[in-house]
C-alpha cells in the first residue's frame, strides 16, 4: 500500500538490476480496474514504435475474453495525456544540444510501451449482482482482474503487469496538519533571524545566498497542488514561457501577466492552458491545493519569496515552483498519476522534484519513469514516518519510491540534531533535514492553503523539501550537474545527527556544497543485483562493475562492511588512478571469504584536492 506522509559460485553473467513483481494481498490497496502494463519491445524508431503500440494493444485484448477494455493508452507520452497542451514538447528555456535530445528521445526509451488499461469484468454478472447486494461487488471485480493480471504476467510477450496503486493519507484530518499562524504574526514573530525558521540556520541558507539564491532553477512539487496565490509564493511560481505572454513588458514572466485585473489573485478564467502546470486530478490546468495544504506547505518552504517583509524566505527564494497536482481534496490519488506528473515535469524542465510521499507497495513502472527522468531532473524524496528501517533487506519494510536507487532520499530531524521520532531509518537513507521539533512549538512553519496563512508542521514531509531546496540552489549555480553529482556534493559536508540508527550522512551544509571544486568525481557501483523488493543473494566468485568519471582523480577503493552502516571496513581494491575508469573494477571477488549476510560494498575517489565521492551498494552473501 501507497501512503503519503502524515505530517507528523560463478561470476554473474549479468548486473543489470532485475526486479519481482509484487503481487498484492488486499484489494483494498489498488485502483479496481486500472492495470499497468508494460509491453517488449526493442524498436526505437518512433514509427516502429507505433506499430508495435498497436500490437500491443491488440494482443492484450485477446487476454479479455471475460472483460471489457475501455481504454489502453501510453502513459508517458505528453502529447496523449495532455490533449489540451501541446503547443509545447521540449521546454523553451535555453538549453544544450544534448539536453534537447535527452528530453526529446532518450527520456522514452525503455517506456515506449507502458500502458494504463482500464477494464471492467463483464462475465458472471448474476454473481456480481448477488454479491453486489452483500456489498462486496468491488471486492468480486478485484479478485476477478488480480486474476487477469497473473495471466497477462505469465504471457511472454509482456515484460510486467502491475496494480494501479492507491496512494491516500493516512486517517487523514485537516486539524492533523498543525496550528494556523495568521498572516500578521508571521510579520511581526516570524521573521529570518527567529527560531521558527531554525532550519534554514542548521542548512546554511543565509551564506549559500551570497553566491545565489536559485534564480533560474525550477522546482516542481508533486503534491496536494500549490496555493498560488499566496502573496509569499506569487512572484515564483513557474510559468510556461512559451504560452505565457509578457503583457506587463516588465521583462519576467510570471503570474502578474495573467492577472488581467491586477488583483494579485489568479482566478479560473485567467489561466491559460499549459501555463502553470497540471491538475491530474480534474485534467485540467489549475493546480490549485484546495483542500489539504500540503503542497503549498512544501513548497514554502523551497521557494518562499524574500525580503518582502511578509512571512518567511525559502531555501532558494528566488526558484520557481512547477504545481503538479495529483491529490483529491479527499486525500488520495493512484501511482499511475504520480508517474504521469513525473514525466511532465521533466518534460518541461523541471531540475528538481519534490515527493514528499511514500508507501510500502513497490511499482516497476514507478522505478523505471525514475530512472529514466533522473538522467536530467533530480528526485528527492520522503524517507517516510513509520519509524521502520527501509533497509532493502525484505519486502516488509520497503518504502517507495525512497528505496528507489536513482532518489535522494530524507529523513528528518529535531531542531536538537536528533532523529525525529517518527521518521524511517535504514540503509536507503541519503540525507537527514529538519522537520520536527525536540521541544518547544519549533515544528517547520510555512505557507498555507489560506490566503496569506502560515502554519507549523511537522514529519519526513517537511525535511525533504530542505534537500529539494538546496539542490535548486545547487543547479541554479551549476545547471549542467547530474543527479548523482549532486549526492556526491551535498555529501562532501555533512553534520552528525544522533541517532541510534542510520539516517544518511548527516545533515547537508549548503554553503560547503555550492563553493566545492568543479573536479569532484562521479561515481556509479555497478555490483547491486537487487530483486525488489528483496535483495537478490551473491555466492562463489562474484565481479565488480562500476564508473570513476573526472579530470583530477588521484585513486579509488572499493571496500566491503558488515551490516547497512558499517562502523569497520574490509579494503577489496585501492588503486592510483589519475584518468577515467569505466567497466569491472574488480574481477573476482571470492564471497567465501566473508560469513554469510548483509554487507555495505562502497566504491570511492579522491581528487588532488582530497574531495571524497562515494556510492555504496547493500551485498546479500549466502555462499
């Protein structure tokens, strides 16, 4: 199940990641009569492509002789889901050849034939009247298309069938979402230098500015939808260059141009289609957070506008955030829709995105839209607020998309440099952020649904936001920096956070991140084979894969330790290495030397600056 946070003996042939599919054990989970199906295919060609999209099609239905398909549509392809918006493919703002063509091709390959099929069972109906007077007419439909579902899965044309997950709150109240603070006290209580906004102190936020303050970067948050109307969010809110006219020829594009009466609030009538992003669940273009407040929390605390004299600042006040709305004013919505809005904010150029949700139900499909729209945008997520270790050791404590290996996944702390309570733990972790308070009333405060409220909240919710707003900073300084040269930065300095169980290398230090070398090394280890939502086992003589990319690179160690947070290390390999290096690493590695378990196999590189990257990877040896 799918929750958003609550606020509060031979060499492997192959070591590509090989995922299982999850099977679900309750109906009351998935979206009943919605699949996900993902078809072979290894045609590149966009004429190919179409052809074979036909075949699919075709030859899925000839699976439904009991059921009726009332659509089977692509669900990344932006001109089919967005019927309304296609003036524009590739985002207008300036950018490089190879961007353009990643963007343009790269990001659907792999995805060409992923597809969202709605279906109704039509057979036995007399049955489903008599259960249907009993109240368990879902529960018949259900039980009828899990069935279709292990069919289709067993076809051998069809690389995975999955369930639509549910994605909803959990015991959802809007008093659960923390104290209302009224526009006037923010002014006079909450200002930068007052402890209610601690967490920017803690990330270096004010020093960071001194270089920028992410003009240029664009954030989209995948939530509840943005209140943007809200006077400290107005001016950042993203537009469409492309659709939204200068008409006050001010030289900025931004809602002030749509506000034909100048009245600082965007009504219906003034949005123009495709101009400030999406509402998936009304298909339409005003993703406007109505209900729920949360997204207009997170983005807040990215992108709440400075030295306005009204409320609070963001971590780069100067970012525009992209609203994707995904959530229904009652609290839920489905994984389809959230791999949808991922794909549109990489379409439009979106370098950061922001998920602060998380569930136990793992998605193939969600998995490979990540790992295809990372090649450009960075995916920071919420580590979650179960208090579970997310280690990827067993299905039971799975956490998506936060185990997902291309996320930056958070945690959260205290304003005491301590693990929240609640939050998730475990191997998986990248980064801890404030998002709770130790004592007194210092949750995170930021804007709200109300006209020009605040509010203090607290959870996972609120400290992956501080990450996403730190990599705005990041990429609005260095644009062309990829996903994993961003871990790497973000962890060259880190503060401790006390905690008995492992929340990621510490507290990220801003400032530190954004003054480093432009030499730091990019590292990938290659030797995970995970099974999700297990990890696959390793025995006999096992080789080592991986990537040292940089102009500086004095050496590299690959180096294995016991557990998901090893306090010792085994060096495998320490090697001079002054150029590129790509490929296996480590050609035989004898797993019979080590007892049986799980191990933290880290590769790292060092520059001629003493500038650290690493990657680790969790190892199951069971010789």
């Amino acid at each position: 199940m799918l929750l958003v946070l609550l606020l509060l003996s031979s060499i492997p042939a192959a070591f590509a990641e090989a995922e299982a599919t999850t099977v679900p054990t309750s109906c009351e989970d998935i979206r009943t009569g919605n699949l996900i199906v993902k078809y072979k295919t290894t045609v590149k060609h966009k004429s190919a492509i179409q052809y074979h999209r036909q075949k699919a099609s075709k030859h899925i239905q000839a699976h439904l002789k009991n059921f009726q398909v009332n659509s089977f549509k692509s669900m990344l392809n932006i001109e089919d889901l967005m019927h309304h918006d296609k003036r524009e493919i590739i985002p207008s703002r300036k950018m490089n050849k190879r961007k353009k063509e990643l963007l343009g091709l790269s990001l659907q390959e792999g995805l060409e034939d992923i597809y969202l099929m709605h279906i109704d069972p039509k057979a036995n109906m007399l049955l489903d009247w008599i259960d249907a007077a009993q109240g368990k007419l879902e529960q018949v439909k259900c039980t009828k298309i899990l069935a279709l579902m292990a069919k289709l899965n067993a076809d051998p044309q069809i690389d995975f069938v999955e369930p639509d997950y549910l994605i909803k709150l959990k015991n959802f109240k809007p008093e659960d979402f923390g104290a209302d603070i009224t526009s006037a006290q923010a002014r006079s209580e909450w200002r930068f230098d007052y402890d209610a906004l601690w967490g920017q102190g803690e990330i270096g936020t004010s020093e960071a500015w001194r270089y920028t303050r992410g003009k240029g970067a664009i954030v989209a948050v995948i939530d509840s939808g943005v209140n943007y109307n809200h006077p400290d969010l107005w001016n950042n809110i993203w537009v469409n260059d492309t659709i939204v006219p200068d008409r006050n020829r001010d030289g900025r594009k931004d809602l002030n141009d749509l506000d034909t009466n100048a009245n600082k609030k965007l009504e219906s009538h003034e949005v123009l289609p495709g101009s400030i992003g999406f509402d998936f669940i009304d298909n339409d273009h005003q993703p406007m957070d109505e209900a729920i407040g949360h997204g207009t929390h997170v983005a807040g605390i990215i992108a709440a506008e400075s030295g306005n004299n009204i409320g609070i600042a963001g971590v780069a006040p100067e970012a525009r955030i992209m609203p994707l709305k995904i959530f229904s004013n009652s609290g839920q919505t489905h994984t389809s829709l959230l791999i949808q809005a991922l794909h549109y904010a990489a379409q439009k150029g979106a370098d950061v995105c922001n998920l602060s949700l998380t569930g136990t139900s793992y998605s193939k499909a969600l998995a490979k839209t990540i790992r295809a729209v990372s090649k450009e945008m960075v995916v920071v997520a919420a580590a979650g607020n179960e208090n579970r270790n997310i280690s990827n050791t067993n299905s039971s404590t799975i956490a998506s998309p936060a185990v997902i290996p291309e996320v930056i996944t958070v945690a959260a702390m205290t304003n005491a440099r301590t693990k929240a309570s609640f939050s998730n733990h475990g191997f998986n972790i990248d980064f801890a952020a404030p998002g709770s308070s130790k004592f007194g009333s210092a949750n995170i405060l930021s804007t709200d649904i109300n006209s020009s409220g605040y509010r203090l909240r607290a959870g996972t919710s609120m400290a992956t936001p501080f990450v996403v707003g730190a990599v705005a900073i990041l990429k609005a300084r260095r644009p062309n920096l990829h996903a994993d040269e961003v871990r790497n930065l973000l962890r060259l300095k880190t503060i401790p956070v006390r905690s008995s169980t492992y929340i990621g290398a510490g507290l990220i230090q801003l400032p530190s991140a954004l003054t480093a070398s432009t030499k730091v090394p990019r590292v990938k280890l290659k030797i995970a084979e995970y099974q999700y939502p297990k990890l696959k086992s390793l025995s006999g003589l096992i080789s080592v894969k991986g990537s040292i990319i940089g102009t500086d690179l004095v050496s590299y160690e690959i180096k294995l330790g016991q557990g998901t947070n090893p306090l010792e290390w085994d060096s495998l390999l320490k090697q001079q290495q002054r150029f590129m290096k790509k490929g296996v690493l480590l050609k035989a590695l004898e797993t019979r030397a080590f007892a049986n378990g799980i191990y933290t196999m880290r590769l790292s590189a060092v520059n001629s600056l003493g500038e650290v990257a690493y990657d680790d990877t969790l190892v199951l040896i069971q010789n």
